[in-house]
C-alpha cells in the first residue's frame, strides 16, 4: 500500500514538472539568440510590439510546454523562435502557426488564429526571426498559445501564462 | 692524231672541274655544319639528362640510394593519379561554376514560390472565411495546420459541388483556381531546381571526397618508395618525379626518354655522342684551317673513329690503366661526373690518333710479359757477390733455365733481364731487386 502511495506520489510530482514551463537564460544581442537550438522559444523582454524588437531585446529562453510565469507587461506580450540554421539553404519562406486563446475576466475564451511566413535564415545577425505579439490583454486573466509551423516539430510548443491586473 | 684530239677536251675538263668541286665543298661543308650542330643538340640532350640522372640518383630514402626504374615505376603511377585529380578538379570547378549560376536561378525560384505561397495563403484564408457557415467542415480545414498541398486538394475535390450549390462563392472560387495555378507553376519550378541543385551538390561532394581519395592513393604509390612518406620527403619525392615527368613538349620527352636509360648505359651513350662532337670539332677545324675537302666517306669514317675512340679510351680509363693524368676520377666504382667524362670523351674524339697510340702503348706493355715491369740491366758486375757467397752460375743459370753464358751475361750487366729473372737473381744473392738492377744498361 505504502510503496503504491509513494508511486503515485511520484508519478503526480513528475507529471506536475513536465506541464510546467519555465524561464531559462537571457540571451542578447540576436547573435547570442542564434546561437541557441533551432526552433528555441523566446519571450522578448519589456517589448510588447513586432517593430519594437531589435538588436538589443532581451530574449528569454522558454524551457519545456504548459504553465508560465511571466512579468507583467500592459502593453502585451511577445514571443519568438529562433530559425537561424546554416543546413536549410532553400531559402523557402516556412508558414508559422499560433492559435491563442484569451480567458477573460468574465470566464469568456477568445480565440484568435494567427499565422505569419518566415525564411529561416543563415545570417546570424538577421533581425527577421519569426514572432508573435499579443496586444489586447486588458481584462484578460490567462492567455494559452499553441504554436506549430511546417519548419519542423521543434516548433511546436504549448505555452500558458496568468495575467495578474 | 690522238694527242691533237685529246688537246681541245683539256680546257674544257679544267673550266668544269672547278665547278664540281665548289659544289663539291659546298655540300661537304654543309654536311659538316649540319652535322655538327645535330650532334652538338644531342650531346646537349645527353649532358642535361646524366646531369639530372645524376642528380636524381643522389636521393636516398632511408638510407636506400635511389632507383631510376623504380622512380619511373611509381612516376607512371602518379602521373596517372595526377591526371585524374586534374581531370576531377576541373569537373569539380565546372560543377561548382554552375552551382553558382544555378544559385541564382533557385533565388528566382524561391522568391516565385513564397509570393505564389503568401497569395496561396490569403487567398485560402478567404476561401474559408467565405465557405463559414456553409461548409464549416472545410472552412475550419483551410484555416487549420494542415500543409498547403492538402487544403488545395480538397478544395478542388470541393470546387464543382461548392460552385453548383452557391453561385455566391464563384468569384473566390475563381480568383483560387488562378492562384493555386500560379502556385502549382512555382512549386514546379522550385522543384526543378531544387532536383538540379541536389544533383550537383551530390556531384561536387562525389568529386571532392574523389579528390581527396585519390590524394591518399599518391601517398600509398609513394610508399613503395619509403614508408616513412612525411612531408620533406613527399616534397623530395615530388621534386625528382616531376624531373622524371615529361611534359607535352618534345624538348622534355627526348629528356625524360634520356633519363630514364639505365645509368651505364646513358654514360655510355655520353661518351659516344662526345666522341662524335670532338671528331666533328676536328673536322670543322681542319675545314677552317683550309686543308682542303676530303670525300664524304673520309668524315664518316673520322666520326666512327672518334665514337669508337671516345668509348675505349673509356673503357681502358675505367679498367684502372693509367691512361688519363687523375686516373681515380675514372677508376672503378667512382661517381660518373657527367663533365669530366665528356671531357674526356670530346678529346679522345677530338685527337683521336693520339689517344690511339696511347692505347696501342699501354696494350703493348700489358701484352709483352703480363706484366707492367720493364726489363733491367744489372747495375754492376754482379760475381764479385757471386762469389763472396760461395755461389756458382751454373746453379743460378739452372733456376733462370738458361744457358750458363746467358746467366753470365745478365751477371755482367751486358744483357737484359726480365722481371722475373730479376727477381730470381735477387732471391739467390739474397738482395733487392732496387739494389741489383736498374733501367738503365751499363756504360
């Protein structure tokens, strides 16, 4: 009885870990971001629109799928892979997917689907990393993305934050 | 009446025989020139192939000397593999010229496609945003994560029976067919080169790891020369086979043919041609020095005889006989130095009747008595020490086996006595040969 406790005890430790995502390194400039694996997750630092991010933004590395901590930004929120690879020399855009789900205050989920094409690059420094921005995040208490894109499974993350008004 | 009609014939003989013979020079002479500088061409040919023979021989490779036929063995080889890895460069470097030039057909390519794609993309999302709520099915299809190839597929699966039932959808149905057409048109392409670029790609990776296989194979080739194929001794290597390898001019084939003759025989060859250019050097002279043209044959023969000369006086100097002042530069195994012995040569060639009479004097020596030493009178009369030993001359005359008169004779210095009758005097009155006898006969 005692050894089936502690089994379950683990097991329900263990699947608790795996749909928790966490925040690893701060990589910057996009140099740095680049040298990262392909297909790493990045919540862009203290940026909240596509045009702000530049040479300089703070990338955050998101480690693992699920639940996210997150500092809170009013303004919104953005994210980004890195696509850099010397092998992909097609130089074929490759389609980027999210579909983002709003809970908002009143237990309403909005659902918005979002899709953007991005050349993965060979150039190390190149500013053109495929991105999403979530604007929009008044009165909304939690925001689910799913991402995926036809450049390959490493794409495909699930992520989830609380917005704390 | 003969002698009156021989008369008249005689001017005439005398006005055409200055013309024979000027034509006569003429032809001569020219020979002589021709010929001369055709022999002095090959004797350069000669000289510069035993100098590089030479050269070449005086590598050694662990402590080994090297060969000339081996050198020309591994030199077949590895010219054939530098062919090759020339041939494959340049199929490498046209492989990777159109590489490049296709590069720029795949950017077109690529830029064709992503537009046709991002038209595609748009078009797709109105397609669905018009077919909601008359085909939720498809429209959440279209808009959903499934690749392009699909969403076009079973939308033309759907397109008849979507135009039939809604009249209303055919202008997004239309603008569809023309995008997914332009889409289908730029994919194709895209795969066309695509195809084309894996292919080359595929090529140059084949051609390169060829290269560098056929790299390795030089260095298995040079190891049958040394084991120890390190970098100084590839360059070493490297340096003599490129001397062995005759490029496509006839100049470095007539050397490499020269070269790669066995060392003796080059030498040889060597003192032959010399031979033949101190004749010609001779005959030349002879000709400046106005002595006068000689018949065709006589040149000929003087040419032979130099040839032949060069060679015995060669021969002779390589046997040890002292015929030449620095003997040991000939002797025996000595190194060949290619200048000396076509000195040697040209001069046996050039006074070729003196080289034969110094010839004939050392066979003569040689021949007489097997021996080298000359015979030798006694310096004195030699009884008194006959008989202060209480010896007899009819003992001595029986050891010389010959008459008791004759050994008397060479006792008193009036006759001659050879080598060994010297040495047999010397043994029975127990002196030296120096002591007893000298060259010269007494007064």
């Amino acid at each position: 009885m005692l050894r089936i406790i502690t089994l379950l005890t683990v097991l329900t430790l263990g699947a608790s870990q795996a749909c928790a995502a966490g925040l690893g390194g701060k990589f910057s400039p996009l140099e740095a971001m680049h040298q990262t694996p392909y297909g790493s997750l990045f919540f862009i630092e203290d940026t909240a629109n596509d045009f702000d991010i530049r040479r300089g933004a703070i990338f955050v590395l998101i480690q693992g799928d699920g639940n996210l901590r997150l500092p809170t930004q009013s303004q919104g929120y953005c994210f980004a892979f890195n696509h850099y690879t010397i092998t992909d020399r097609s130089k074929l855009s490759k389609t980027y997917r999210a579909r983002i789900r709003k809970t908002l205050a009143n237990g309403k989920i909005k659902s918005e689907n979002f899709s953007a094409e991005f050349i993965p690059t060979p150039i190390i420094t190149s500013p053109a990393v495929p991105n999403l921005c979530i604007n929009g995040v008044s009165g909304v208490t939690l925001i689910q993305i799913e991402f995926n894109s036809e450049a390959g499974p490493a794409f495909s993350r699930t992520i989830a934050f609380s917005l704390v008004e | 009446m003969s002698a009156s009609s021989a008369q008249p014939a005689s001017p005439q003989a005398s006005i055409a025989r200055p013309g024979t013979r000027l034509r006569k020079e003429f032809f001569v002479s020219t020979f002589v020139i021709v010929l001369t500088v055709l022999v002095g061409t090959v004797c350069i040919f000669a000289l510069a192939s035993t100098l590089t023979q030479s050269r070449i021989l005086s590598l050694s490779f662990d402590g080994v000397p090297a060969s000339i036929w081996k050198l020309d063995s591994v030199r077949q080889d590895w010219s054939a593999l530098r062919k090759q890895i020339a041939d494959q460069t340049e199929a490498l470097k046209a492989a990777n010229s159109a590489n490049l030039m296709l590069e720029d057909r795949g950017t077109k390519a690529a830029q064709g496609l992503n537009w046709a794609k991002e038209q595609l993309k748009d078009t797709l999302y109105e397609v669905s945003a018009s077919l909601s709520g008359i085909d939720n099915d498809l429209s959440d299809f279209l808009s959903g994560s499934a690749d392009y190839g699909a969403k076009v597929a079973r939308l033309k699966a759907s397109n008849a029976r979507l135009r039939n039932g809604q009249a209303s959808l055919a202008g997004v149905l239309d603008q569809f067919d023309k995008i997914s057409g332009a889409y289908a048109i730029a994919k194709t392409e895209y795969d066309e080169y695509d195809a084309e670029s894996k292919g080359l790609n595929q090529k140059i990776t084949s051609l390169a790891s060829g290269i560098k296989s056929i790299q390795d194979s030089i260095d298995v080739v040079f190891s049958k020369i040394t084991k120890n194929v390190d970098a100084p001794t590839r360059a070493r290597i490297e340096n003599a086979l490129y001397e062995l390898n005759p490029t496509s001019t006839w100049f470095s084939k007539a050397i490499s043919w020269f070269v790669i003759l066995q060392p003796d025989v080059l030498s040889l060859i060597l003192v032959v041609l010399m031979g033949v250019l101190g004749s010609s050097m001779q005959i030349l002279h002879s000709l400046f020095r106005g002595d006068g043209i000689q018949s065709f044959g006589d040149y000929v023969l003087r040419l032979s005889v130099g040839a032949i000369t060069a060679l015995v006086i060669f021969i002779v100097a390589k046997a040890g006989v002292p015929i030449i002042a620095d003997a040991s530069r000939l002797n025996g195994d000595a190194p060949i130095n290619p200048y000396f012995v076509s000195f040697v040569a040209i001069i046996s060639g050039l006074m070729s009747e003196q080289a034969i009479v110094t010839v004939q004097n050392q066979g003569q020596r040689f021949f007489a008595n097997g021996t080298s030493e000359p015979d030798r009178w006694a310096r004195q009369d030699l009884n008194p020490d006959l008989a202060a030993q209480n010896l007899d001359v009819p003992t001595l005359a029986r050891y010389l086996t010959i008459s008791n008169e004759a050994a008397e004779a060479i006792l008193k210095g009036s006759q001659r006595a050879t080598s060994e009758q010297q040495k047999i005097v010397a043994i029975y009155l127990r002196k030296s040969v120096r002591d007893l006898f000298s060259d010269l006969p007494q007064r």
